[in-house]
C-alpha cells in the first residue's frame, strides 16, 4: 500500500479516532471488570492479526516471529505490558486519567534514551520534560488526597514500557540487527492473553460485552496498529507523534459524549500542561531540523 503524504495524514487522523474507541467502548460494558477486559480484547486482537499480517506481509510473518531472536521477544514482552496496563487501567480510573498519563510517552522514551543510549536531549525537551512532570505531578496530587491514584500508576506502566520497547529496538538497529516491530504486536497480543486468562477466571461478561471486547480487538488495537506501520513509512517521526496525541482529546471527547464522563478540573489542567508541552516540543524540533 503506497500512501501520498495527505493520505497518510487522513490515515493516521482516522488511526487516532480508532484508539481513541476504547475509554467509551469500555465504559458500554455490563459485567466483565478488570483483567477478563484485557483478556477478551487481547484474545480478539490475536485473531485478528493472525487474518491481518499475513495479508500485509505474507507468511513471513512468522518466520520472523521464529527468527526473530531475543530483542523480538523483549519487544513482544513490552508490548504485552502495553496492551494489559492499558485496558485494566481504564477500569481503575477515569479515560481522560489513563490518556493524559500515556501521553508522557515520547518524554519519557527521550530520558531512557539518554540513560541507557547516551542519546543527547536537546534544551527544549529537557523543558519540556520538566513541565510534563509538573502536569503529571499535580494529577497525581490531586488523587493521592481522594485515593484514585491506583489506576493512574497502573496506566503509567505503558510509556514505561513503550520507552523500554524503543530504546532496546533502537539499540539492536545501532549494532546492525533490524527489528520488525509488526510480528512483535503479535507476540505481546499472545502473551497478554495468557498472562490475564488465570486472573480473568470466572468469566463474567455477557455476550454483549463479549462482542464489544471483539470490536477493540479488532477496530481499536489490530486494525490501526497495521495501519500506523503503513503511515510510517511515509510520514517523518515527529509528525507521527504529534497526530498520536490526538488520542487524548478524542478519547475524552467520546467518554464525555458517548459516557458522560466528564473530565476533572485537574486532569484538564495537568493534561493541559502535558500535551502542550509536548506539542511546542515537536514543533520547535520540527522547525529547526526544517
């Protein structure tokens, strides 16, 4: 599939509004709770992608996933995390809570680099950083006094692991070993499946709620994260970046609308703090590399 650079653009908008699906999807179910929801989007996640990547790339596709070698797997195990921290956060806290904490991710992604990498951190990120900080700082404040802060660490696990899952692939590029981050999806779909299958025991949804975990299986995670991979092969990294962030204002928008959640004073002040942050960050970057 071979996109113009406007294509790509619309794609990855409507990428967006598709992850973005899952705070109000989830906030439609009856009976299934915690780790039974990860356990039934992921399972459908792995079904769908066994129909989804072999038609984007061949049977090859699980030839890499034997040969992969151990940084596949390290990014598989990432993935995993991702896609179980996710959706169990969402059923501990509020979206806007879960998606203003993902938001931190480049941020954080930048500082393990320059950790572990030694990769150089630019002055406007280090503000930036430091003002995502503050935002997240207050959020946290603010539900450390009323006892809602389980959800939002548990939801800090997936930048956690998103920087850890960039900064191992980018070190296996540096040393030559090309990393197909696709195949890896579908390893992380497989493990978080059987990590929350135990936990997810006595299954409680009901068919409606099941068939709702099959569409985030399939329209908000397999889906879009095939479609992502088409778009980056057009669209420069901080473009990318900075049309993921749609996420978060879409996101809240449907649990407002679609659920009648309505975001906190502070959430909408930290997640203010952190997204702009963020924005004046790529764009600056953007400008100068221009």
């Amino acid at each position: 599939m071979k996109l113009s650079h406007t294509q790509a653009v619309f794609m990855m908008v409507a990428v967006t509004m598709m992850w973005s699906t899952a705070g109000v999807v989830t906030r439609q179910l009856e009976f299934a709770q915690g780790f039974e929801v990860t356990f039934w989007r992921s399972f459908f996640t792995v079904l769908s992608l066994l129909v989804i990547l072999p038609f984007f790339q061949g049977r090859a596709v699980f030839d890499k996933i034997r040969h992969g070698g151990k940084t596949l797997w390290i990014s598989g195990v990432c993935w995993s995390v991702m896609f179980t921290a996710f959706m169990l956060a969402l059923t501990l806290t509020s979206v806007a809570n879960v998606l203003v904490t993902l938001a931190v991710g480049p941020l954080l992604t930048a500082l393990v680099a320059r950790i572990f990498l030694g990769y150089r951190i630019a002055v406007r990120t280090w503000v930036a950083i430091v003002v995502a900080g503050v935002g997240i700082a207050y959020m946290f404040g603010s539900q450390l006094s009323s006892g809602g802060i389980a959800g939002t660490l548990v939801a800090f696990f997936v930048p956690v692991a998103g920087a850890v899952n960039w900064t191992v692939t980018q070190r296996s590029q540096a040393r030559g070993q090309g990393v197909d981050l696709v195949p890896a999806v579908l390893i992380g779909a497989v493990l978080s499946t059987l990590m929350t299958l135990l936990p997810a025991l006595p299954f409680k949804a009901s068919g409606s709620d099941v068939a709702l975990l099959a569409l985030l299986g399939l329209v908000q995670l397999a889906i879009p994260c095939a479609l992502s991979v088409v778009c980056a092969r057009v669209l420069k990294a901080p473009e990318i970046s900075l049309l993921a962030l749609l996420e978060v204002p879409f996101g809240i928008l449907l649990a407002w609308v679609g659920a009648g959640e309505v975001p906190g004073q502070t959430v909408l002040a930290g997640g203010a703090l952190v997204l702009g942050a963020l924005v004046v960050n790529e764009l600056v970057g953007w400008r100068q590399r221009s």
